[in-house]
C-alpha cells in the first residue's frame, strides 16, 4: 500500500512537471519537443489515474494523487525557470544623460538598438536588447544599478528574426 501510494505521488508530479514544461514549448512554437513530452506525460498520468479511478472510496489515495498535481506545479514551475528556455526582450528607458550605459552594454557584447525619446521629465534614450532569458535578469539589474529611475521591461518573444544577439 505504501508503494502504491508512493508511486501514485511521484507519478503526479512527474506527469504534471511534464505538463509545465510541455506549454511552455507549445507557447514557444516548439511542437515537436512538445508532443514527445505530451506522449510521456499522458502514459505517466493514465498510469496513476488508472490506480486512483478504482479506489475513489479511499481518500488516502485521493490525497496523495492531487496533493502530488500541487507538487508538480511548483517542481515543474523550478525545473522550467532553472532551464530558463528561450529568449527575453528588454525595452529600457533611461535619462537622456545616462546615454553612456548604452555603450557599457555593447563593451559587453550586448546588442543594443536605442532612439531618443520624450518623456514627461525631459529626454529620454529607450533602449531595445534580446538575450537569451537567462541572461535577462542580470543585464535588467545592471541597468537597475546603473540607472535607478530606469523603466525597465521585460518581454517574452514569440517570433523573431535576425540582429545580433548576445548568446553567452
């Protein structure tokens, strides 16, 4: 019994892990990667489900099946953010004076497109820069600290096509 029962936690949050990390490539447009995880992440949850469908009058094993679905969210949710799949965009806008953290950032061999602009306060620069997404939250820091009253947003791409981009 108390393998049956582990079993069934760990199948759920194996399947629902699975399922997290399925959508996000789905979102992406990866539908390959995507399908061959659909196909492992149906088998492990038709498994479990097949062990708790039988033996809905036991609230033992109700518990651990969704209590396991809850955990594989959050496990799913950790393993997705650590693989930090895919790219992020950076759209800054900074003081027209503070032009020089333009020219730091591509020192750096980030790839930044900017303009001027205007802003309730005076001059402003925005800046446009795609790295891949594990690098998002640091280069958005360094522009934090370099430029306190930055405004700072970061956006997931769908689709894009060309420019440079920093890769490491």
């Amino acid at each position: 019994m108390i393998f049956q029962l582990l079993f069934i936690f760990m199948a759920r949050i194996i399947d629902v892990s699975l399922g997290t990390i399925r959508m996000i490539l789905v979102i992406r447009g990866d539908k390959i990667p995507a399908a061959i995880i659909g196909f492992f992440e149906i088998l492990v949850y038709t498994v479990a489900l097949g062990m708790v469908v039988g033996a809905l009058d036991d609230p033992v094993k109700l518990m651990v099946f969704c209590t396991g679905f809850a955990l594989g969210i959050l496990v799913g949710s950790w393993i997705e953010e650590k693989l930090a799949l895919g790219y992020r965009g950076i759209q800054v806008t900074i003081d027209h004076d503070e032009e020089h953290i333009v020219q730091e950032l591509r020192d750096e061999g980030v790839a930044v497109t900017c303009w001027e602009a205007s802003g309730k306060s005076g001059p402003k620069l925005v800046m446009n820069i795609f790295v891949k997404r594990s690098l998002a939250g640091s280069i958005a820091d360094e522009i934090a600290e370099k430029a306190p009253d930055a405004f700072i947003v970061l956006m997931e791409p769908k689709f894009f096509q060309g420019g440079y981009i920093k890769k490491k």
